[in-house]
C-alpha cells in the first residue's frame, strides 16, 4: 500500500495494484471564493497550489471515490479533467444522479461489500460535526475501508468528527491503517466540522496499533488546527510514533 497526501482531503491510494483518486479538488489556488463560515473569510480558496501536476494526479487512475460532493472534495476542475468513463464511488443515489449528471458514466453506489478487481471497498459512517441543525445543513457524509488478503486494512474516515459511528467502524474493522480529516475547521458558531486533536486522540486510543495519518489540514479557509500543533499534541500525548502529519507531496508506504 503506497499513500499519497495531495493537498487538502485529496490522496492517491495504490492498493493491491489498483491506483485510487480519493475526494479530488484540483483548482489552482486561489480559484475559489471562502466558504462562509464565519472565519478567514478574506483568504479564497485552496489557499495552497497543488504539490504536483493534475496529470501526473490522474494518470492511471482506476477508479474515484467521492466520500461526498462538498467543493473542497469534488471540485470543478476535478469534473472537467477526469475520464467521463472512469469508475467512480459515491455514497448514495443522489450523489449519483448529480454525478452522473456531471458526464461520468460509470457511477457506483458504495455498499457494505463493494468489489472491485478483487479489492473489497466498504461504505462507513460519519457525523460532519455535531448537533442536528449543523448535520441537517452539511448533509450525509460517508468513509471507505478497503480491504485485500494480501494488504494491511485502510480505513478512510472522510469528513466526520469522532463519534459513537466511529467507534464502531473502528471496532468492526480492525484497521492497520487509518486516515482521518484532522484540520478542526469550523463552521459559524456551530463548532467543528472534522475531527480536532482530541478527535485524533480518541481514534489513537480506539485503536493503539494503527498507524493515523492525519490530512484536510491548512487547506482550506476555515482551519484551525495545524500541523505543527498536532504534531506537538502527539509528542505531549505520547503517541507521536502512531501519528502521521503528511505535508502535501508526502508518501508513505505500508
């Protein structure tokens, strides 16, 4: 398994021989305006440019997966530049009504026991912060675990804080491997919408003998948590050697 931090909550997934594009937003920077959220409300967004070129990005690509279609995971560059008849993962049916109706042709829903080419790709839950009316406003969210006989088991928690579904993804699965949206961004006065370091504790403490590797970090405008402060928070909380702070470009192989 070889995975690759992009920028922002975009990674490339080599596993099991397959090359996975996951939640891309591939706008140059500064393309888009500020979510509204009640902070940093003067920088646009990403605020970062890519680490590489988006054809070095998508080059060989065999399948995409949208854990959900908010902008910083499924933007409009992204829709323009990949095949329209590559395979892509979505969440629910009316994630796949808009993305098919974005040109993409060969549009899965994903399951409890997805296959694809041996592979076994696994729909999680997610909460998108906390409180009914913030998750009524930020919509269903979702996470992906893959699974192979002959690779460690990964799991992808996409844009959730840690919560009681959590918990039971991690329970369930085992994983070896676990990825987590860790930039704290807020959301007007209604808290976080992603996990924060105590989140990423918690996750550590779930599961003391994955490897977390934490990214959706100094993205986008209405982060509040950096890397060097969760980085700090790991060494203070004793489990900096089962945290992964990627930089964008960073690669790690398992």
């Amino acid at each position: 398994m070889n995975i690759s931090h992009i920028r922002n909550a975009t990674i490339i997934v080599q596993y099991a021989g397959k090359k996975f594009l996951v939640d891309p937003m591939l706008a140059d920077k500064g393309a888009y305006p500020p979510f509204p959220a009640g902070i940093n409300e003067e920088m646009r967004n990403p605020l970062n440019d890519l680490p590489t070129s988006i054809d070095h990005i998508i080059n060989d690509v065999d399948a995409v997966i949208l854990t959900h279609l908010h902008l910083d995971h499924y933007d409009d560059v992204a829709k323009e530049v990949l095949p329209k008849n590559i395979k892509v993962f979505v969440q629910n049916e009316g994630d796949a009504k808009q993305v098919k109706s974005d040109g993409f042709q060969q549009v899965e829903i994903l399951e409890e026991n997805t296959l694809f080419d041996g592979i076994q790709l696994i729909k999680t839950q997610g909460e998108h912060g906390r409180g009914e009316e913030l998750l009524k406003n930020m919509g269903q969210v979702s996470g992906v675990v893959f699974k192979h006989e002959k690779e460690k088991t990964l799991y992808v928690a996409g844009d959730t804080v840690y919560y009681e579904g959590v918990k039971i993804e991690l329970d369930t699965h085992t994983p070896d491997v676990i990825i987590v949206n860790a930039g704290d961004n807020l959301w007007q006065d209604s808290g976080s919408l992603v996990m924060g370091k105590e989140d990423v504790f918690e996750v550590h403490k779930k599961a003391p003998d994955a490897k977390v590797i934490a990214v959706h970090m100094e993205a986008v405008n209405h982060w509040t948590l950096s890397r060097e402060e969760l980085k700090r928070f790991g060494e203070e909380k004793g489990f900096s050697s089962s945290l992964l702070v990627p930089g964008d470009g960073e690669s790690y192989n398992f």
